[in-house]
C-alpha cells in the first residue's frame, strides 16, 4: 500500500513538473527560443524576381517563398533524392524557415505580435517518382513549432516540383496571423 502512494506521490509531482515545464515554454517569447536553438536571424534575402518578401493584408501577413542560403552566402542547390539526401532536404527546409521568420520580423518588428503560423507550403525539387515531400518539409515545420510553440502549428501542403529557381532542393512559404 505505502508503495501505491509513493509512486502515486511520485507521478503526481513528475506531471506537476512537466505541466510547470510546458507553461515556461509557452511564456517564452520566439526571441528567446531562437536565441536558446542558437539561432541568428540572417538579413532578409534581396528578392530575385519582381516581387516583395511580404505582404500585409489587416493582421495577416503572406510572405514570399524563400529558398535557402548556405553559410557561404550562396544558395544550396540540387535536387532532393538525386543530389541531396532527405535529411539534406529537411536542412534546407528548415533555413527557408529561419530565413522567413527573418523577413516576418522585419515586417512586424517583434515576434510575440504572432497569433498562428496559419500555413506553410513547401515545394521539393525532385525526381518525379519521390514520395517523401513531407518528411522533407518537416524541416521547416518542426523548427517553427520550436519557435512558436502551438501558435507555430499550421496547416501545410508539401508538393514536389520538377526545379525550383536558382536550382534550389526546396522553397517554403508561409501566412501568419497576427494578435489584434
């Protein structure tokens, strides 16, 4: 019986703590959390065609499919099953991610004013008999729930085109709703 109620006890206060652990994270702002994944905002990438990296329509914003950068400054390239691996793809996705949360912030100024990630599309530059777009997209999905919590949560469509400018592996776009 003493054994029942110690492990009773015991549960009780490892769910109290993992409650207490979920709502620190959710009073953590983006900011925060991209400084503790040790991620740095890059300038927002010049645009390469005739377009704007974002678009404002009352509290919502659309921004323009990024493709990914590399350290060098240069863009990744390749098709993803072919030159890339998926976990290369996934990589590539999720820079697009950083490099949007970039251009989403220098259009809101602060990261908190995000209600919702409301969709993400993801393109995957792959060969016609590749089925993995999804796993490949999760590169951008997954970081964007690590920075926003549930608000990061979205709706998505992952699709595989045949190219992608410049020869990128993938391109993400994104809509965001802000808070009143």
């Amino acid at each position: 019986m003493k054994n029942i109620l110690l492990l009773t006890v015991l549960f009780l206060s490892f769910l109290g703590l993992a409650r207490a652990g979920d709502a620190y994270r959710a009073l953590q702002s983006p900011e925060t959390r991209l400084a503790a994944a040790n991620i740095v905002l890059p300038e927002v990438p010049a645009a390469i065609a005739n377009y704007v990296p974002a678009v404002r329509m009352g509290n919502i914003i659309v921004l323009a499919g990024q493709i990914a950068k590399g350290s060098d400054g240069k863009f990744i390239t390749g098709k993803v099953g072919v030159d890339l691996t998926l976990e290369e793809g996934a990589m590539a996705a999720r820079i697009c991610a950083i490099q949007l949360i970039a251009a989403l912030k220098a259009e809101i100024g602060d990261l908190s004013k995000v209600r919702r990630i409301v969709r993400v599309g993801g393109f995957v530059n792959c060969p016609d008999d590749y089925t993995s777009q999804s796993k490949v997209v999760n590169g951008a999905s997954d970081l964007l729930v690590e920075i926003f919590g549930e608000a990061g949560r979205h709706a998505r469509a992952a699709v595989g085109v045949p190219s992608l400018p410049a020869g990128a592996p993938v391109e993400i776009e994104m809509m965001v709703e802000l808070k009143d």
